[in-house]
C-alpha cells in the first residue's frame, strides 16, 4: 500500500519536476537573508528550477541566502559536474563574503556536493552537506541511465568506490541524509544513508521526485539547518 500511495503521487510531483526543467531554466537566488549562503544542488536530467518549493520555503523562514546552479549536460561525468560547482561556490562567497557555506543535494546533487567537499575545497568552505535521496554507494537504476554521470552512479563503481573511502575519512563538516523507503529510484533506499552521518531521517509513502515538494523534508531541513 507504501508503494502504491507513493507512486500515484510521484507521477504527478515528476511531471512538475520535467516541466518546470523545460521552463524554467535560469538559476535563482534568494537573498532575503544575510546569515550562511546555501547552495542547492539538483540532480539527474534537473536543473535549477526543480528546488522552487524548498528554496521559497526555507528562505521565508530566515535561512539563506539560498543559491541554485545549473551543473549542465546529462552526458557529462560528476567529476566535470564538481568544476562547475566548485566555481559556483567561489562566486557565492566572494559575493556574499562569507567563508562557508551549505550544500544541500537531491539524487546525484549529492554526490556532486559530496565530491566537491572531499576532493575539490582548497580552504574548508562546507559547513554542512544534506543529501536527499542521493546514491551514495549506487542505485540498480544506474544500469539503465546514461551518459559519464549514469555508469558513476551504479554500485561498485570505481567513482563510488573511491567517494565512500573519502567520505569515512570527513571530520570537518557534518553530513545529513534524507531517504525514503519508496523512492522508486534509488534502489536500494539504504543506499542514501552512511553509517558517519550526523543525522538520518529515513520516510515512507514519498517517492524521489517527491521528495522535492514535501513539507516533511522541508519541515527536517529547516531543523537541521538551525542545527548548524
């Protein structure tokens, strides 16, 4: 009954993700705010406009300001995705004039943060990484994606591999995870918790795209990022 509930409500939260993708293509920010810059990060076959709903809603809150970036390119590989987020996060804190910043990561915009943070930051710029239905160590539904990107998120991936020897070794920035136990996509679900995460909330009855215009996820953000 989990799974039904949460695939009838996932068509429709997938359509508004694809569309608003067609449409609304320009990155956004949300500068009601002057406390820690975030920077959100979309996922697979998204861009920028899919965080709409979060970013509206955290920033009325009085967290931000809120960044989207636009990573480019269904074909290109994470590590190509990592450069254009590297210089994103450059540009948001020379502009902002802060030295940290939050990244907050749904499916591959995960794994896009979490490479950045291990691999890429000269000067410690990440305070916090949440990651919300992300493949951390793969989904089975890699094997049918394409482009550099598709084959890095299948299990055993050498990309993967090499992400989750670094991410045992964070101690500089603490690491939240959002899953759920319907996402349709990443498969298996666990597969978007590790065992050094700060804080884990694990859902039900909400599917991946979903997970983008729930109030619940909304709801644990604004709770972490107060945290932070």
């Amino acid at each position: 009954m989990n799974w039904l509930i949460s695939l009838f409500f996932e068509m429709f939260y997938s359509l508004a993700s694809y569309l608003s993708v067609l449409f609304l293509k320009k990155e956004r920010t949300w500068n009601k705010t002057d406390k820690i810059p975030i920077l959100l990060v979309h996922g697979y076959i998204h861009n920028s406009s899919v965080w709409l709903y979060h970013a509206k809603k955290l920033n009325k809150k009085g967290f931000g300001p809120i960044f989207t970036v636009n990573l480019g390119s269904i074909f290109s590989s994470i590590e190509e995705y990592t450069n254009v987020l590297s210089n994103k996060i450059d540009q948001i804190l020379k502009t902002t004039k802060k030295k940290k910043i939050i990244l907050i990561g749904h499916s591959m915009g995960g794994l896009v943060s979490l490479n950045y943070a291990t691999h890429h930051q000269k000067k410690n710029h990440i305070k916090a990484i949440v990651t919300i239905g992300s493949p951390i160590k793969g989904t089975k539904m890699a094997n049918l994606a394409l482009g550099d990107c598709g084959k890095q998120m299948r299990p055993g991936s050498f990309f993967l591999r090499n992400l989750n020897e670094a991410i045992q070794e964070v101690n500089d920035f603490k690491i939240f995870n959002i899953a759920s136990k319907t996402d349709e996509i990443i498969i298996p679900y666990s597969s978007a918790v590790i065992g050094n995460a700060y804080d884990v909330a694990v859902l039900n009855r909400i599917g991946h795209n979903a997970l983008l215009y729930s109030n619940r996820v909304n709801k644990i953000l604004s709770n972490w990022l107060l945290s932070i």
